[in-house]
C-alpha cells in the first residue's frame, strides 16, 4: 500500500483480528464488504477502477485476435450476441425491479439475493463477460504471472503447473454450464474454485465468495465450435492468452 493511497483512504483497525478494513465512503462497495463478512476476512477492491456499468465496454482485440485458442467466430457471436444479451437484460431488470441506475453492478450482485433470478443470471452474466474479455489477450509464448502475483500463486499452490492443474480441475469439474475462478477471499489469499451458470464469487448466494482475479467462462458456447466435447484442451491451451497484468492490477487492487 502506497502512503498515497493511505491518504486518500480512511482506515479503522480491527486489532483484534488483525486485519484492516478500508472505508473509502464509496458506497458501491458497501453490499460487498458485508457479504463478505462472514469470511471475517477485509475485501478492500480498488472500487474506482474496477465498478462495472450496464454497458458491455468494447472488446480489447479484434475478434481473430484470439484465433490460436479461440476462433473468430466464437469470439464474435460470444461478444455480439450471448454477453450482448445479458447486459440488454440486466438493464431491463434493472429498471423493473427498481433499482438507481448509477447502482454498480458489484453492489447488485452482492446482495443479489433479494433480486428475481433475471437479475441474478443476467448481473452475472454481464459482470463475468466484462472481466472475461478484458481477462485475455494474443497468444505469447511462455505467458505466466510475473512478480506479486507468481510469488503468492507459488506460496499458495506449490507452483505456477501446480496452479495451472488444479484451476484446470475447477473448469473440467464443473458440471454443466459455469465458471471457474482464482479469487481472493480478502488479505490476499488466493482460492479455487468454481460456480454454476452466471453465478460469481461477489454474489451473497455463492458457495464461494471473494473478489475475482480471474475467471474462465465453460459454458459450451465459449468453445463448443473449435472444441466441441473437449473443454479439457479449451482449459488448456487457454492459458496461452491470459493476461496476466490485467490479473495483476485486481490483485494489486485487494
Ligand atoms: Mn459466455
């Protein structure tokens, strides 16, 4: 933590636990801090930098840019029309179950429990596509994680291929359509784990919750045209366009 970014915050001290919650009088947060409560664990997101609107923000490369792992047309009709249809839908829900339309899409979703399943499936759908997109880019050779980020992946799970196996298990084992996630359950520590169809870690319903570093979309649409039944080699050769500066930032963030 930086002092500058000390000074912009207001701090209380939890000694007894010894961990430090921020409040940085941003009330987009406010619904995450507390679900993530019970983990008794601080959940401190850069709220500025990572708050999600309604709108699909444009995609980062070109559709063929991906085309080594991920074809341009699945690219295309992923972005264009399934994540087009959640944010077209969530601002429907939005407006019908009366929800201020400067409300970010993380604060929906940490207290998504008290909305209609429309807004639980299309607030996820829409927050998950946003981080998906901006989760990825062309192909590199030998792409991994590099400072911070690789040392507490390394702490965590032995190694980067030990890593790297057991987030592949969360992708293949999940039953059905979901996602698989690297997150943190605050204080930085990294956790695996996986959610059925547009559930997240940041919903208040989750089995799992905590702040996403990273997630890897397995519904059949997001492979099936170049894969078809083997999401294995999809989990696999995904690894190869992940960008590992945008994780960075997110876990620099927490
Ligand atoms: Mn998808």
């Amino acid at each position: 933590m930086s002092p500058s970014k000390i000074n912009r915050r207001n701090f209380i001290a939890n000694t007894a636990r010894g961990t430090v919650v921020l409040s940085a009088g941003i009330t987009a947060f406010t619904g995450l801090l507390e679900s993530c409560s019970s983990s008794k664990k601080a959940m401190v997101p850069d709220m500025v930098k990572f708050t999600t609107g309604y709108n699909q923000t444009p995609l980062p490369y070109a559709y063929n840019a991906l085309e080594n792992v991920i074809d341009s047309q699945t690219m295309e009709i992923h972005y264009t029309k399934h994540a087009a249809a959640y944010s077209k839908a969530l601002k429907e829900a939005v407006a019908s179950e009366g929800i201020a339309s400067n409300t970010s899409v993380e604060k929906i979703l940490s207290g998504i429990a008290s909305y209609t399943p429309k807004m639980r499936n299309n607030a996820g759908g829409h927050y998950n596509h946003e981080m998906f997109w901006k989760s990825m880019q062309p192909k590199t050779t030998d792409n991994k994680p590099t400072g911070s980020l690789l040392t507490s992946i390394e702490q965590t799970f032995t190694s980067f291929a030990n890593f790297k196996s057991k987030f592949n298990v969360a992708a293949t084992g999940r039953f059905g359509s979901g996602w698989a996630w690297l997150y943190s359950d605050g204080s930085k520590a990294l956790k695996i784990g996986s959610t059925p169809n547009q559930d997240n870690p940041l919903m208040n319903v989750s089995d799992i919750k905590g702040f996403p570093l990273l997630g890897l979309d397995v519904w059949e649409h997001a492979y099936y045209l170049k894969y078809q039944n083997k999401r294995a080699d999809y989990a696999e050769n995904w690894w190869n366009i992940v960008n590992w500066n945008y994780v960075q930032s997110r876990f620099d963030a927490i």
